[in-house]
C-alpha cells in the first residue's frame, strides 16, 4: 500500500465499538462500518460523493463489495470509479 493511502486510512474515523470490516458485532455491524469507509475515505481525498454513489454504496451491504469498494476508493479520481470492473 502506498504512503499516502495508509496515512488516508489511519484517518479514517470508524464508529465507536466498530471494529472495521471483520468487527466482533458480524455483518450488520461490519456493512455499516463499511459504508462509512468506502465515503469516509472518498471525502478524506476530497472526492465529492453525489447522492447516487452514496445511494448504491448504502445499498450495498455485502462485505466483500464494500472492501473491494474502500480499497479502490484510495485510488480513483471520480466517487463513481468504485464500481467499475478492473
């Protein structure tokens, strides 16, 4: 991981009694802090997050698309990118 996208995540502020994706309070828990990252991160950056991104990432609340999602969201210039197919 770069530098720079390691110093994004220590900022990331998660949820009092979160404990990131795989947190001790399972999936519910887990998505919620999930969605909070993907955008967290996306405005740490200063990408702005439009109603339709923030629609579609509280949409989805399966673990594995939400860390995919936080993980591309250190890297891409547009809120949208987060969705597209590598």
């Amino acid at each position: 991981m770069k530098a720079g996208a390691a110093s994004i995540l220590g900022s990331v502020v998660l949820p009092r009694g979160g404990e990131g994706l795989a947190g001790s309070c399972g999936q519910p828990c887990a998505a919620a802090t999930g969605v909070e990252m993907v955008v967290n991160v996306l405005e740490r950056r200063g990408i702005s997050v439009g109603p339709a991104v923030r629609a579609r990432v509280n949409a989805g609340g399966d673990p594995d698309d939400l860390t995919i999602w936080v993980i591309r969201a250190l890297h891409v210039k547009d809120a949208a990118e987060i969705f597209l197919d590598a």
